[in-house]
C-alpha cells in the first residue's frame, strides 16, 4: 500500500457528505491501508476518506506515542459525547499550513463497523477524542474552519490558499 495525494480546498467533495460503506470487504481494507499510509507520512493522528478522494464514510485515527494503534472506522457515529470540553489546536493537510483552536467534548462513545464487519462502541477521549470528530466532519463534508466564525474562516482559507 502506499500514501495517496490529499485533496485541497476548495476541491468540492471536501464539502460533500460521504456514502455509507454497505459491507467490509478487501477493497475497503486497501483504502484503510493506504489512509494509514497517507496519515503517518503527513504525520497526522487520523484521516477520513474523503481527504483522498473516496467518498465513503471511513476514518482512521491514530494518536498513539509509539503509532501503529490505528483504529479503522467504517461509518462511524457519535453516540455519546461528554459535557466537559477540551480545547485543541487542529489542523488538515487541506488546508495547508493554517489552523485554529477549537473546543470539542472530550470523550465520545462511537458505533462503527471495525475491519472484520463487526459493530462496534468504543470510547475516545483526548487527543483521540478530537481526532475522531474531526474525522466524522469530514465524512459530513465539513472541515474544522467551518467551526469558526465566518471571519475567521475566510481569514484561514485564504492564507491556506496562498500557501497552497
């Protein structure tokens, strides 16, 4: 497997929602092989498909110390999100070079579909919490500026543009 090039805003399926993976199959497990390539090259602590190009709903986050701890998400959903937030500066390959402080719940319970096909619930929190989420926007064709005010957005999209 190998990294494959990120998209750039404003490329539009950056703003388009994902399509439901229906089942895991060898084909999903060589996107997910690649997405583990392309975000360790970054480096980033996760990856939604769309960043590359595939419109399916499938994330890897990995914000292990040592790496290799990727978890592969198909169709992921929040179940539950905690009440105490966590701030974070977060950033996207498609937006190059810019980011921006966000606050998110830090720790999220999430069903998905895991690489056998079996349905999952596990528990996210922190660094792995944040990943997470910000993942799930991009499956819902949002990127972390769209958190910001308008101001701020068009500010951080424009710097990202010019550096692009």
């Amino acid at each position: 497997m190998s990294p494959r090039p990120i998209l750039r805003w404003p490329d539009k399926r950056l703003r388009m929602p994902a399509a439901p993976v229906a089942a895991i199959t060898d084909e999903i497990r060589a996107i997910w092989d690649d997405m583990i390539d392309t975000m360790d090259a970054m480096p980033g602590v996760g990856l939604a498909a769309p960043q590359i190009g595939v419109m399916q709903r499938l994330a890897v986050v990995d914000a292990s110390d040592e790496r290799g701890q990727a978890v592969r998400m198909a169709n992921p959903e929040v179940l539950h999100a905690s009440v105490k937030l966590r701030e974070h500066e977060e950033a996207s390959p498609c937006l190059p070079g810019v980011s921006a402080k966000l606050m998110r719940p830090r720790a999220v319970t999430i069903r998905f579909l895991d690489e056998t096909g079996a349905e999952r619930e596990q528990d996210f929190v922190g660094l792995w919490a944040t990943s997470v989420q910000h993942q799930i926007d991009h499956l819902n064709g949002k990127l972390f500026v769209h958190h910001l005010s308008k101001t701020k957005r068009d500010m951080l999209i424009r710097k990202a543009q010019k550096r692009g």
